[in-house]
C-alpha cells in the first residue's frame, strides 16, 4: 500500500463524515478524536521511515511526472505533517473540554479536518499549480471558521484577512503563469532542472521575487502582515491555536521548498531582501505584541515576530541556516500554540484575557502558571528550552556571514519578547488584587490544563532533546537542498532512497 496519499486522504474523508453526520453529538466527536490520533500515528511512521532515507512518491492517475499531479513525501514535508496533525489533535481535545457538544457549532469539526487537509495537501504537492490548490482549500476553510462563530465586530476584523489573501492569490496565478512561461512546466523538479541552465537570466530572478511577495504575505512577512494581529484574536481558542501554530508555517514551509529545492541557489538579491525584510518583521511584530493589553493580541503580533527569525535564517541561506529554520518551525509551532490553549485556560478562570482585568492566577492556579513559565520563557529564547537552540544557530550563521545588523535585531526581539511575555506574568499570574476574580468552581479549566500539558511536556522534549531534533533537521534541511536527488526520484528515476508509487 502506498501511504502518500493518507495524509491528505484521512482529514478529507473525516471531514464529509463529519459534515454528512450533521448534529454535533459525543460520537461524532471520539470519531474525529480517533481519525486525528490515527492521522498522528501516521505521520510519525512517516518521519521514522523518512528519517531512515524513503521519500514517498505517487503519481496519480499513473501520469508519469512531470506530466501529471505528483504527491511527494520526503523528510521535511513528514515533519510539517507530523506537526499539523499534532496540533490539531490537541486542538480538538481542548475544544471538546471547552464546549459541550450540545452548544457546538455543527461546522467547526468538518471545516478544521478541511483546513487540515488543505495544508497537508500543501506540504505534500510536487507542482506549483496543486500547491495554489493547496492553499485555496486551506484559505476557504480558514475565511470560513473565521467567521462562523463570530459576531458583527469579529466579522469586520476578518475583512483585512481576506483582502489580503485574495491579493496573494491573484499574484500566486500570476507567478504560476510566468514560470509555465518561462519554463514550459509547473513541476518542482522539472523546474529545479531547467531553471539551473536559466540562472542568470533575470526573469527567473523576477519570478523569485514574485514568489517570495507571495509566500511573504502567507507566512506575514513585513510589510504586508496586516491581516494577522487584528483576525486572529476573534477565533475561538482552539481554532487560534491551530491558526497561530500552523497557517503562517505554510508560508515559511514553501518559503523553504522554493528556494531550496526548485528556484536556483544563486539568487542572492532575493536572499538579501528576504533576510531585511525577516529583520524589520522581528522588530515592528515584537513592537506591535508590547503595545496590546490582552493575551491574544500580544501573542498574534509575537507569531509576526517569530516568523521573522525562520524567514531570515531562509535568506542567510546556507545549509546549518536552512536546518535552524526547520529546528525553529518545529520549536514554534508547539509554543505558540500551547500558548494560546494557556491564555484561554486563564481566559476561563478570569472570565477575560484583557490584562487590566486579570490577576490571582498563580495563587490558585499555579500548575498553570507552571505551563506559562515553560512555554513564555522558551518563545524568549532562554537555555536549556527549545526556543534557545534554534535562536542560537541562527545568530551563528548571521555571525559567520557578518550580518551584525540583523545579529543585533535577533537579540532586541528576543529581550523585548522576554518583556512582554513578563507583562503577561505580572498582569494575570503575579498580580494578586483581591478583587481579581477566578471562577475555580468551573473545572473545565482542570482538564484544559491536561490537554495543554501534553504540548507542554513535548516543547521540553525538543529543548532537553535538542540534538536529536536538531540532527532530523539537518537531515531535513540537507535533502530540501539537494536539488538533483529530488529530481531523481520524482521525474522517475528509482534508485537508494526512493520509494515509488504502484
């Protein structure tokens, strides 16, 4: 059996099950818990199997590649598949300790397995057409939970999100129309191949471009981040965790794919601009999470300001900067999720997460507090926790290659991340204001603590386990670079490590 296609397969089947069950009932709920814990065992065999030198391949319809659709499983694709489907499992979990299934709205399931397959579709796609297919099924379900339980207010916050996408879509058409243009293929390897001979012409330099605007407004690149600080404080928590953990890592993800494995190496003014561009998003997204007054939103500008660090270790690019990207996608992903599963946690025990009103939580809840600590301090970037280690290679790489400028704005936006991750502490932990109310009588907060402690437990894993992760991350990183081996095994030929499809 070949496993290629489960990944997307899985959540889309889940999803019409989901959808034609209609009424949200406790049985629809274990069957989704149970397709998304089915979806996590797979892609962790995937990145074992990975890890150990298979990549997945699958030609649908028996179109041989390049001439048909191509699904590509190699080692850094499983690992963004291991952390969707990750996610998204602890996502429902806190959604069902959160909501009663008898006041759930009946389209939240459906559309988050949905949102699920369109990004693993994306991690999975081999062509620049299926990856623009990709990211509208993503975006579809995305404007769709954006706004299905929202009210007017939240409504008119979502209007910048969709604008802006659908601009970048447009340009994602445009890009796809000059690389066919340019190259007579919208194949990944196709195009590593054929734009090697092209390297110097300056339309591949202009596609470059192109694509980085493109994948730049996807991840919230500075200056076209707009849409994120302001929607992603209207989704229901466990939808924000989700969006925060995995929407922009799409972006970054292709940002990677891209640049290292289809565009040639050589385009070093694209590099260039993306390394400044990754500085100035450090610095106004960490300015921006200083000047709000509630969890959310400091922790919507903070995603701004860490895709900044992941978007300048792209255009440092060389091999250690390209595995201290995927090293920081992985430590990211867990801590900001897991901390905006700890922000509605306190959210329910305050009853808001409006930092004026909080207070008392580290008196009778400091199990929780425990949790922020753990998370706050890692996204900071202080040893021995996740956050360090991938911070610490990049600022490396940025040493060797003599960017002392963007070096010096890595450690402003990690001091000022360190603030106001405190402003968080004092406010809602430390504060002790007797008229600061916690509503301990509602025990959902005790089994949302559970579910948060498992992505806790994991984000100490990858900082206590930092050599390991750190060693599939070069691995990661070495294969996504290697752009005649992904040739190989897509455009047919089979030899040691590829794994072909029936």
């Amino acid at each position: 059996m070949n496993w290629t296609i489960l990944p997307i397969l899985l959540p889309l089947l889940t999803a019409l099950l989901a959808l034609f069950w209609g009424k949200p009932s406790r049985a629809r709920r274990v069957v989704v818990a149970c397709s998304a814990g089915v979806q996590l065992v797979l892609a962790l065999a995937l990145v074992t199997r990975a890890y150990h030198g298979e990549t997945f391949l699958l030609n649908l319809g028996n179109w041989t590649a390049p001439f048909g659709i191509v699904v590509v499983i190699d080692l850094l694709a499983a690992v963004m598949i291991a952390l969707c489907t990750f996610v998204a499992l602890v996502a429902v979990l806190f959604g069902y300790v959160e909501l009663s299934s008898r006041i759930e709205h009946p389209l939240r399931l459906p559309l988050t397995q949905l949102l699920v397959t369109g990004i693993n579709l994306a991690f999975c796609t081999g062509d620049l057409f299926n990856l623009f297919v990709a990211f509208e099924i993503m975006l579809i379900a995305s404007y769709a939970l954006l706004t299905l339980e929202a009210d007017d207010w939240d409504v008119k916050q979502a209007f910048p999100y969709l604008a802006i996408n659908l601009m970048g879509s447009t340009l994602f058409l445009c890009a796809a129309g000059l690389a066919y243009t340019l190259f007579g293929t919208l194949n990944f390897a196709d195009i590593a191949l054929r734009s090697a001979e092209m390297a110097d012409d300056p339309r591949v330099l202009a596609l470059g471009l192109l694509l980085m605007v493109v994948f730049g407004i996807k991840a919230g690149v500075f200056p076209l981040y707009y849409w994120l600080p302001n929607s992603y404080p209207t989704l229901p928590i466990p939808l924000a965790a989700i969006y925060s953990g995995m929407l922009t890592k799409v972006g970054v993800y292709v940002l990677l794919r891209v640049f290292g494995t289809v565009l040639p190496h050589s385009l070093d003014l694209v590099h260039q601009l993306l390394a400044w561009l990754a500085g100035a998003t450090m610095i106004f997204g960490v300015l921006g999470a200083i000047s709000r007054n509630f969890i959310r939103g400091i922790l919507s500008y903070h995603i701004l300001s860490q895709i900044g660090f992941m978007v300048l270790a792209i255009g440092l690019f060389t091999p250690l900067s390209f595995a201290a990207c995927i090293f920081y996608i992985i430590h990211h992903i867990i801590v900001k999720s897991s901390l905006f599963l700890i922000g509605g946690v306190g959210a329910c025990l305050n009853r808001t997460d409006n930092l004026d009103r909080m207070g008392n939580l580290w008196r009778h809840a400091p199990w929780l507090g425990v949790l922020f600590l753990c998370q706050a301090l890692s996204l900071a970037g202080l040893p021995p926790l996740s956050g360090f280690w991938g911070k610490y290679a990049i600022i490396v790489v940025g040493l060797e290659k003599g960017a002392y400028v963007l070096v010096g704005a890595c450690i402003v936006a990690s001091i000022l991340t360190l603030f106001s991750m405190l402003k968080i502490w004092n406010s809602a932990f430390w504060n002790s204001d007797e008229e600061r109310e916690v509503c301990l009588w509602d025990l959902r907060w005790v089994r949302m603590s559970w579910v948060v402690a498992i992505m806790v437990v994991v984000s100490l894993g990858i900082g206590l386990g930092a050599e390991l992760i750190f060693r599939v991350a070069q691995e990661a990183a070495t294969r996504a670079l290697d752009q005649e081996g992904y040739a190989r095994i897509v455009l047919g030929y089979v030899g040691k490590g590829a794994t072909p499809a029936p």
